[in-house]
C-alpha cells in the first residue's frame, strides 16, 4: 500500500492552524485525508484519548456506530492498538476469529479489512482507524503510521501551543481589565476620603479580605455602584 501525495500534501495542511482550527478539526482532517489518500481505504476514523477523555471523529456516520459499537463491547482492533501500542490489523473480518462480535456489526457496516494505527503524541494517543469494503486492501501500515505520526504530531503540538498563546491573552486581557477598574475604584475612595492612591489600595485589599472577595470583584462593585448613583458618569 503507498501513500499517495494527496494524503501527504492534506495531512501536512493539517499543520496550518487558523483561529478556527481545534483538536475535532484536526481529528476530521485526518479521517479525509485517509479516506482520499490512502488506496482501498473507503474511511476512516480518529479517537484522541488524553487523561482518559477521548474524541471521536468519522468519515462516515456508520463508522461512527462501528467505533461505538466497539467501544461497548470493550473488544475489537481499536481497543486492542489502545492497550498494546501497536498497529492491529484484520485482513477480513469475516475471517478473523478473535472478536466475532464486533467482526458481525462490521459487516453489517459494510466492513471487510480494518487498519487501526495508534499514534502517540505527547501526554495523548491518537487511534487512526482505516476500513475498506474489501479484504485484503490494507498490507503496509508501518510506511503509512511514521507519515500520520510526524504530521498528527506537529498539527496537535501546534493547535495546543496556539491555544496556551490564546489563553496567556485572555488572562492578561483580564488582569489589564482588572488593573483598569481597580485604578477606578482606588480613584473613588481617594476623593471620597482624601487618603493616597497608596491607601486606598490598602482600603480595598482590607475589605477584601474581610468579605473573602476578589480586589478586582469589589472594586468592580464599587464602581457599578458610584455609576449607578452618579449617572453612568465614570468616576
């Protein structure tokens, strides 16, 4: 079985992270991509477990049903490349004796040759599942799984450094919004009392502590409050 470029050139697309990518994104990309550029493969299937969640995602919905089916049964390729970390293969289900079970719902689907590859990536696995409608079409995966494993790796690797740079914005989005309204407040209580900037930090920290509440959640309030009573004027 050779890859072809398609598969090459849409798995390495996979890399390309954009405000809309996410792990299911990915995860569809990859099924796709197998479905289109892997030859015999009719569709595919990806599950992502990290920390004993997982997400799935199909090229077709019947896959979808197979992988679940699969999953109550707690038998079948993918849940053995799960649990041993190596590539599983079925040259045909119809002749495979070890999950009987599963090999009927995976004819029902259509299913007669299953590929599953896991892929580790980090502090995750990857499962790649391959499914074709004949036997026999799957006979080189380790070609194929070191290609998924360098793509699938820097496509994940780059989705989760692009979500910490998105989550280090917000935070200090927050902590800028915070500062801005606590400045607010500590102006209030200084033209209220005439004290320092110094000591009106020192008020606010006091009665934060007091009411076991956020700074910026009581200087927050504090403000509402001087708006509400002046207007909508800010302080």
């Amino acid at each position: 079985m050779e890859t072809t470029s398609i598969l090459a050139r849409d798995l390495a697309a996979l890399g390309r992270v954009t405000e809309g990518t996410s792990c299911e994104s990915v995860l569809r990309g990859i099924t796709e991509a197998v479905a289109h550029g892997v030859p015999g493969c009719a569709g595919g299937t990806a599950e992502l477990w990290m920390e004993e969640r997982v997400l799935l995602a199909a090229s077709h919905s019947e896959l979808i049903a197979l992988t679940d089916r699969e999953r109550d049964l707690r038998e079948g390729p993918s849940r053995e490349a799960l649990s041993s970390g190596r590539q599983v293969a079925v040259p045909d289900v119809m002749r495979d004796p070890r999950w009987p079970r599963y090999a009927a719902t995976a004819v029902r689907h259509g299913v007669r040759s299953v590929l599953v590859l896991p892929i580790e990536v980090d502090h995750a696995v990857v499962i790649v599942g391959l499914y074709g409608v004949r036997p026999g079409v799957f006979t080189d995966g380790e070609s194929l799984m070191g290609l998924l494993r360098g793509q699938i790796t820097v496509a994940l690797a780059n989705i989760w450094e692009f979500d910490d740079v998105l989550t280090g914005a917000a935070q200090m989005q927050e902590a800028l919004a915070g500062r801005s309204v606590i400045d607010q407040a500590k102006g209030i209580i200084m033209s209220k009392s005439g004290c320092s900037a110094e000591a009106a930090f020192e008020e606010l920290r006091r009665v934060s502590q007091h009411h076991q509440v956020k700074v910026a959640d009581l200087a927050r309030l504090l403000v509402t409050e001087h708006q509400q009573k002046h207007g909508g004027a800010k302080p």
